[in-house]
C-alpha cells in the first residue's frame, strides 16, 4: 500500500513538482471514508429505523441513497463533501443502536407515543379504551301507563311525559353516534400519522436519547423497579441480556461522558431478575409435583427438610415481591439460587409443566405395569383416527418410556423432595424445538383429558361405554326430525364437534361431528337396559338418571316419528319434505316431548276428518291418493297462468271459473285451511319461485342433502348403491373419513369415460 502511495506521488510531482504530498492523499482518504460511513448510516435509517415500527416519511432521504450509490464510482471529490448535506446528523447516534433489540422496543414506545400526541383527542381515546365501533347501550323503549282509558288529562300527562322520553332518548342517541363518529374519524387520522424528519429529529431522538441515558443510571444504580425491568430487560432472552448490557453501557458513555459502570455487577443482578420470575413458576410447581408423588417418597411432606425450605423461599418471595429493585432483588434469591443452579432450564421447565396436568401426573402413577400399558395401546389405537389424539399417543409413548420410566417406576422410593427433583432431572431433557421432551409434555399435557376419556371409553366394556356415550349426548347431542327420509332416518341424533385444547404450537383442533339414525339409538337403549351400573359410574355421571330419561324419551320420540310419518303419507301440507324440528336432550325432557306427541296426534286426527269431509264433497278426489293430489297442487299454479291468459283473451272475467284446476286447488284448502294455495278470484296467482341450487338435483339426492351430506357425497354414494336410497346412507356414514378420495376417484372415472 505504501509503495502504491510513493508511486502515485512521485508521478504527480514529475508532472508538477512541488504541488502534491502525503498529506494531501490522506485528507482525500479520510474525506471518502467519512462518506462511506454517513452515507451507510443515511441508509440504515431510511431502511431499517423509519420502518420498524414507527412510519417514518424518509423518501427523500432513500431516493438520495439510491442516486448515490448508483453512481457511486463517478463521484469527485467535491461532490462528497456536500453530498449528505440534507441528511441530519442527529441520525448518526441511532447507527450503532441497530442491532438493539432494547433499543428497538424504546423506539417503538416512543414513536407511537408521538404520533399519539399528534392527533387532537387520540390519547383521551386510547387511555379509556373506547371502542368506536362498539354496539349501542340497550336503551329500554319508553311505554305508556296501562289503565288510563276514559281520564283524557291523565292520558294527555302520560302522553306529553312518553313525548318527552323519547325525545330525550333520541338526543342520547344522536349524542352517542356522533361521539362514536368523532372517534372513528380520530383513530382514522392516527392510522394515516406519518412523522416528518423535523419531529424525529426534534422530539423523537432527543427523547430516545434521554431515556437510554436514564434508563443506562438506573442500570447501573440498581434502582430499576419491577415494572421497569419487565418493560424492558424481560422481554429479552437470557442469552441477550450480557451484549444488550455492555451496548447500554457503552453507547451511554459515549454519548453524555459518563463513567463506565460495572457490567459484570449488573449483567450477575439481571440474570437473578431473571431467575426471580422463574421461581414464581418453578417452586409452586414442584411443591405441587411433590404432593402429587407424595406415594414415590418414604419422607413425609411435613417433615421434608427441602420442601421447607422451598416454601420458606416462596412465602418470603410473595411477601417481598413488592417494591423489590434490581439491587435488592439478588438477596430475595440468595437463599435458592443455588438449589436450582444445579440443573438447566429445560429440566426445571418440564418438572413445572408436570404439575400442570395432576390427573397425568396420577394417571401414570397407576400404569406402571408396562405389559398393561402396552395392551391398552394396541386397543386404543385402532379406535380413533383424530389427529390430535394419535399424536398425543405417541408423545405419552415417548415421555412415559424415554422421559419417566426409571424416576417413576425404577428409582423410587425416594428420601424426600430433593432425591425425588434429583431423578426427574436425571434424564436428558434438552432442547425446546419441536420434538423434545418439553414438546411432547406439552403435547400431551394440552390433550389429556380427551386423550383420558379415549382410554377409559375403549378400555371398559361396552355397557359402561353407552354410559359414557349418553354423556356425550347430553353434552353435545341434538335429536333431528326430517321428514321425506325413510323411516329409519326420519330421526337421528347429531352430536356437535368439541373444540380440544390448544395444541402444543398453539393450533386449536376440533373433532368431528357424528350422525347416527334410529338403529343406533335403539342399540344405545338395549346396551343400557341391559348394564349394570356401578357405584363409581353412579357417582361421576348420575347414569341412573340419564338412562331413564333416555329410555323415556326415546320411546315417545318414538310414537312421534309415527305420527309425523302418519301426517307426511297423509299430505299434511306442513308435514312435507321440508318439516325439520330440533331438540335438545334434557334430563326433564320428558313432559316437554309428551305434549308435542299429544299435538301431533291431535293435528293427525283433524287432519284425516278434513280429507273425509274433502272427499266426501268433493267425490273426484277419490280417484287420487294424497301424495298425487299434492302433485297436482304443486303443477297447478303454470295451468292457471295459461287459463288466465285465455281468459283475459276472450274478455272474461274469471271470477265464475269452474275449471278442474280450481276444484281441486278448493278441495285442497278445504282440507288444509292454511294453505298458501287458494282458489283464484279474479287473477291468477304469483308464478312458483324459480328452482334454487338444490331443487337442480333428483329426490334422492335431495333427501340425503338434508340429512347434512353435499350433494357430491350423496352422488357418489347413490352411483356405488344403485340408487338404493337406504345403502347410500348407510355408505355415506360407514366411509365417512374416506369419502373426499371416494368422490375423487368417481370424477377420474367419469372424466376418462366421457373422454373414450
């Protein structure tokens, strides 16, 4: 480098001797380098801190960059040194903070803050959480005194008094919509706030740069409190707290002069900060794991020397807590820091994750024989296909063998509290990803009361199962009538799908829902009649109870299904193809469920002396069944259009029309008072609707989409059954999980047969 710089300077003062020296090129050199420097920092602002959070209006700044950099080897020597000239050198100072993530935060804070303090009203708004676009108060409707009729003055007082209630009901309103509109407007306008460069360089930098001095003293003083510290060093990881310190330190020494602090004192006080919130999660959770495997210990909780000291610990942490700074916080620690300093994070974390699950924790207490585990999976297993469950299976797999076999079942009896943390601890627990031992507890910790309730449903026979399923259906079950179906699926039973808790990753997951018809439900009934139930079962479930309304119910619904397909072959007009009616299974259902069979009944009976009388009067009738009779009725309205038209033609005026068409559409409404179809008088009737989507299909299909299966589903299985309207049901609820690749290979087929 130095032959190149004597070279260069030897050939200018050949050309011009006397004009050129060292001095001259390193004046160039540290002048290109300081560009070099500002017009990186130029780009890091416009780029990274008026985008991260805070929406800065930088453009000038970044198109300048841009220019720059793009003609960047043209540049002369006199163009540098005015080249940034627009860019402020307040923005130097923010360069070294970009990899901050403290920093980050504070500028976050303080840039919202700023644009806050721009718009007239936002903080007002914020500060009492008003929600613009929230409902209306109920407002109670104001109504007139009853019983004033015939005294004209006290109806004239009650009249003027509603008046005026009113009035002043409708200025609260007008007063609430116009407050509503001014705070959506002024949130409107803080979704719009773009800060200028004269207020970050005015307000914002200046007030970042005073708060990380302040916050820097605090540090370094140890008088940052619990709020504090949790605003700001507790959102960081462990890992970032000695770098985010030593850049606190050090960028505060630059910019105010202040004497470094001492980094290692106050890197020692936050990590027990640190420490400190994980011992208000860790010591409850091992007392509590404790007394859950209270049975595993020959020591007794009372006389447990370590768990004494632990819950002198954590009475003196609960009582303490308040006021606590960063340089007291260290003694509040002192007496358990180094009980825990023996083991990692992970192990610490999986035994507090333990005493999350109690009944998990007892649960695998009791399965220590690993043949009976084993036994119970291979039934288990081949009973549900859910996702969720098979996934939380194979943790419980791995974390009773892998994670829990030798400190449950091979290692105890232990001494006390301590052995007892020693052996959960002496497992390899590392790691947090996906796939590790706190993963797996996680998993199954989310899903065990379902995954529980699977072990016992499979695991005990079947009476005892159909206890646990009418439990379901008193939870989640919903009896449909439908009529238009065969009788067999005139009702069913849907029971909803259950949302099950959160997944390890957060994911939440549902079951699915389930359809049984009439078989089902009379199998349900014969499998309870004929169990025994135990006193344990009796206690949990009240199964007495549950069984005898079932059974009750079940019979009348029974007797209903009867009676709507009575009044369906009838040709009651209200008991068609679109008669739908849902109810709730209840305990005390029963007396609810006998009245509307009372009714249904009632409503058969009038409705079978109405087409007697119908017939009786109408003798053609005769020669129809019902179920033709409504198909008339329904062709009826395109005949009449036609007959109306002919006779508005012919100047007639329709109102002696005797056709058949109009006999029948009377003989219907006799039967039927309140029918919608009624003879003409003196025009024709509004044209039916046109056919919606699912009027496009055949009957059959139809049903079947009323039972809740698509149209596809219904297709696919009525081309597999022959068109067998009964197979294809019982089809569609046999291959429920495989239907979607069933109806696939269907379209691969047709499309390969139209395509021959």
């Amino acid at each position: 480098q130095m032959k190149k710089v004597n070279g260069f300077t030897e050939l200018v003062n050949f050309f011009a001797p006397g004009t050129f020296d060292e001095s001259v090129l390193r004046v160039q050199r540290a002048a290109v380098e300081m560009f070099d420097l500002r017009l990186e920092k130029a780009q890091c602002y416009a780029s990274f801190f008026c985008v991260c959070g805070v929406r800065i209006e930088a453009e000038s700044i970044r198109t300048l960059v841009e220019k720059l950099r793009a003609n960047y080897d043209n540049l002369v020597s006199s163009d540098i040194t005015t080249a940034l000239d627009m860019v402020p050198t307040a923005i130097d100072w923010l360069f070294q903070m970009r990899s901050s993530e403290l920093f980050l935060t504070l500028w976050r804070s303080l840039g919202d803050q700023l644009r806050i303090d721009s718009v007239d009203g936002a903080a007002e708004l914020l500060a009492r959480g008003a929600d613009a676009t929230g409902p209306a108060e109920e407002v109670e409707e104001p109504q007139l005194p009853a019983g004033l009729e015939g005294d004209e003055e006290a109806m004239a007082a009650a009249m003027l008094a509603y008046q005026q209630q009113q009035a002043e009901q409708q200025a609260a309103a007008q007063a609430r919509f116009e407050l509503q509109d001014k705070e959506r407007q002024i949130l409107q306008q803080l979704e719009e706030v773009v800060l200028s460069q004269d207020q970050v360089v005015t307000h914002l930098i200046p007030t970042a740069q005073s708060r990380w001095q302040e916050l820097s003293s605090k540090t370094a003083q140890g008088s940052l409190k619990l709020e504090e510290l949790d605003a700001t060093f507790g959102k960081l990881a462990e890992a970032q707290l000695g770098e985010e310190l030593r850049l606190l330190f050090g960028t505060a020494e630059l910019l105010y002069g202040q004497t470094k602090p001492n980094v290692k004192k106050s890197l020692s006080a936050l990590e027990d900060y640190s420490l400190l919130k994980k011992l208000v999660r860790w010591i409850p959770s091992l007392l509590e794991v404790h007394e859950l495997m209270a049975p595993l210990c020959d020591t007794p909780a009372e006389q447990d020397d370590f768990r004494a000291v632990l819950q002198t610990a954590l009475q003196k942490i609960d009582a303490d807590m308040v006021g606590q700074t960063l340089s007291t916080i260290p003694t509040l620690v002192a007496s358990v820091r180094s009980v825990f300093s023996a083991y990692s994070v992970e192990q610490l974390d999986f035994v507090a994750t333990l005493a999350e699950s109690p009944p998990m924790v007892k649960w695998l207490i009791e399965h220590k024989d690993q043949q009976d585990f084993n036994q119970m999976l291979n039934v288990v297993r081949p009973c549900t296909d859910e996702p969720r469950m098979i996934s939380a299976i194979a943790s419980l797999v791995y974390i009773r063998n892998s994670c829990l076999l030798r400190p449950l079942y091979d290692l105890p009896p232990y001494a006390g509290l301590e052995n007892l943390l020693a052996g959960l601890c002496g497992v390899d627990l590392a790691g947090s990803d996906e796939g590790s031992p706190i993963w797996h507890l996680n998993n199954i910790v989310s899903t065990f009361d379902a995954l529980e309730d699977v072990f016992e449903k499979q695991t005990k026979s079947p009476g005892i199962k159909s206890c646990y399923d009418l439990r379901d259906i008193l939870n989640r079950g919903t009896f449909v009538f439908q009529l238009g179906l065969p009788t067999d699926h005139v009702l069913r039973l849907e029971i909803a799908a259950i949302e099950d808790p959160a997944a390890a990753d957060g994911t939440p997951a549902m079951s699915a829902p389930r359809v049984q018809d009439m078989e089902f439900l009379l199998d349900l009934r014969s499998k309870l009649l004929m169990t025994e139930i135990p006193d344990e079962l009796e206690a949990e479930l009240q199964a007495s109870t549950m069984v005898e309304a079932f059974v009750q119910q079940l019979q009348t619904m029974s007797d209903m299904v009867d009676a709507l397909q009575a009044l369906y072959l009838s040709g009651h007009t209200d008991y068609q193809a679109n008669y739908r009616n849902e109810r709730r299974f209840v305990l005390d259902g029963l007396p609810v469920v006998q009245k509307e069979l009372k009714s249904l009944q009632t409503e058969l009976c009038e409705w079978e002396h109405g087409v007697k009388e119908a017939r009786d009067k109408y003798f053609y009738l005769n020669f129809y069944t019902m179920r033709e009779i409504l198909r008339i009725r329904d062709l009826l309205p395109s005949f009449r259009t036609d007959e109306i038209g002919e006779g508005e033609g012919s100047g007639g005026d329709g109102g002696g029309d005797h056709s058949a068409a109009n006999v029948v559409v009377a003989a219907v409404a006799a039967m039927d008072p309140l029918s919608t179809l009624s003879p003409p008088s003196g025009g024709a009737p509004a044209p039916p609707p046109p056919p919606d989507a699912a009027n496009a299909h055949s009957d059959e299909v139809q049903m079947m989409m009323g039972m809740g299966f698509t149209a596809e589903q219904a297709e696919c299985a009525l081309r597999r059954c022959d068109n067998n309207l009964d197979q294809a049901i019982d089809f569609c609820i046999s291959n429920t999980v495989q239907m979607d690749r069933l109806i696939a290979e269907d379209k691969e087929a047709l499309a390969a047969a139209s395509g021959g």
